[in-house]
C-alpha cells in the first residue's frame, strides 16, 4: 500500500478534525461522499445530491488510510478487462 508523500502530512495535519483531505477539494465531510471508485492512479468521488462523480488525482489506498472505518468492495467490469475497487461507508 502506498503512503503519503511527506508534503501531504503536513496538508493533512491542517485541516479539521472529522474531515478527510481531498486533492482539488480541501477539507471535506466524509458524511456528504456517497463512494469513492479506484480507476489506476486516480479516484472518482461520488457526491451526495450530485450525479456526475469528480476524478481526483489520488489513488484509492492514500484515502482508505484516511477512511480505516469504511468498506473496500471489489468492482468486475468489462472496462479495460480489468478489476476495480469501490470504497463506500461501512453502514451501507
């Protein structure tokens, strides 16, 4: 699993506790993600109450260091013959 680049610990440690850093975004509420889907080196974040997801520049694992307390499901897609990763909250 990878970790963080050092520059992103000290990102990390400024923001507020109960949020989760997002490249492009900053602090944000994990409550108001809906699933974040693994696509290589990049991460789709699902908002909730948007239907068009937002791709990040982060791979899946940086968050689920941030997220230990959500779920990690395996995807099965024809796309690229390939399988992805969806991480989505554990009461879901």
């Amino acid at each position: 699993m990878p970790t963080f680049p050092p520059r992103a610990y000290k990102i990390l440690a400024q923001h507020p506790p109960g949020t989760i850093y997002l490249p492009k975004i900053g602090p944000t509420n994990p409550a108001s993600i809906v699933s974040f889907k693994s696509d290589g080196n990049y991460t789709w974040v699902q908002f909730r109450g948007k239907n068009k997801p937002l791709l990040i520049s982060w791979q899946l694992a940086l968050i689920v260091q941030q997220l230990p307390h959500w779920k990690l499901e395996k995807l099965d897609t024809w796309r690229r013959g390939n399988r992805r990763l969806k991480l989505v909250p554990a009461h879901s």
